[in-house]
C-alpha cells in the first residue's frame, strides 16, 4: 500500500509521516500546493492520498482533483477537515479556516454520493495540539489521537465516509 501526504513537516502531517514512514510527501520545499496538477504528479501512484496541508482553499482543489483522476480506480482519498463544520466556533481570526473547511465537506459530500471505485473520507478533529491552535485554552486531541483515527478508518470492512472526534 502507497500512501501519499501533503503537509508532513509539522502538525498531524508530521505524524503520519511518522506512521508510514515510506509515504511519498508532498511539502512547499516540493513546490506551490495550490498547483494540483503538480501534486498529482508526485502522488498519482499512491494507493491513499492523504490530503493534510491547509492553505486557503487547496484542500478542496486536490479532493476535486484527485477523485476526478482516481474516481474509476480502488484508491482512497482520506481528507483532514475539521470539526468547525458542525459549529461556529468561538474567538475571531477563523473566518476564512472555517470557510474553507465548510466547502471542503461540501465537496467531499458530492463526492460520496457518487457511485465511484474512489473512496472519499473526512476527517474532522476538534482542536488538535498543532500551531494553529498553539494559543487556544482547553483540552485538545493530540496528532497521534488523529492517526489513530486514520488508522481505525483504514482498517475497517465497511465504509466510514465522514467521522467527528473530540477531547474529553
């Protein structure tokens, strides 16, 4: 199994880097993440692309991209979201994060509901012990709890489109 990721020099990203050790990366030192066809390139023999990197509105080009290429294929797409799409979130400076992962789900919910060989999944932690949240209070999910979940997805028999997670 090849797995793909985007994002692996910090955050969840660096962890699954951990988790599979051989997995292909795609990471800025590779080249702009907003140029999907570039990133195809690089992942295109994967088996999972792991579509971590947050910026802007990428992470829903690549979805769109990927499951386009790989829509008639038995490749799995699994999706880093969030779980501000079932909430609106406390504090200002997220508008544009929270945006951008509302429109990610939405796609990704176009795409589950065609019949494809391409399996679409999203992941929506809570607040996850990365620098993007580095300065927010309160009890956090670690990254390895989020490859934990990965993992748990990966190995089932039936399909888990969508899973939410939190902190207790």
């Amino acid at each position: 199994m090849k797995v793909g990721i985007t994002g692996t020099t910090s955050g969840i990203g660096k962890h699954l880097k951990k988790h599979y050790s051989s997995a292909i990366e795609f990471n800025r030192n590779d080249g702009d993440i907003n140029d999907v066809s570039l990133v195809y390139e690089k992942l295109k023999n994967c088996d999972i692309f792991i579509n971590n990197a947050y910026h802007e509105n990428c992470q829903s080009k690549l979805l769109d991209y990927f499951f386009n290429q790989w829509k008639d294929q038995h490749k799995k797409i699994i999706t880093i979201g969030s779980s501000v799409c079932s909430y609106s979130p406390s504090g200002t400076g997220y508008e544009d994060y929270v945006d951008n992962k509302r429109e990610l789900r939405q796609l990704h919910l176009d795409k589950v509901r065609l019949k494809t060989n391409c399996k679409s999944y999203l992941v929506n932690p809570g607040a996850t012990d990365t620098p993007l949240v580095s300065d927010r209070m309160g009890k956090k999910l670690t990254t390895d709890d989020v490859v934990s979940i990965i993992e748990f997805i990966l190995n089932q028999k039936i399909y888990i489109p969508e899973i939410y997670f939190y902190a207790e």
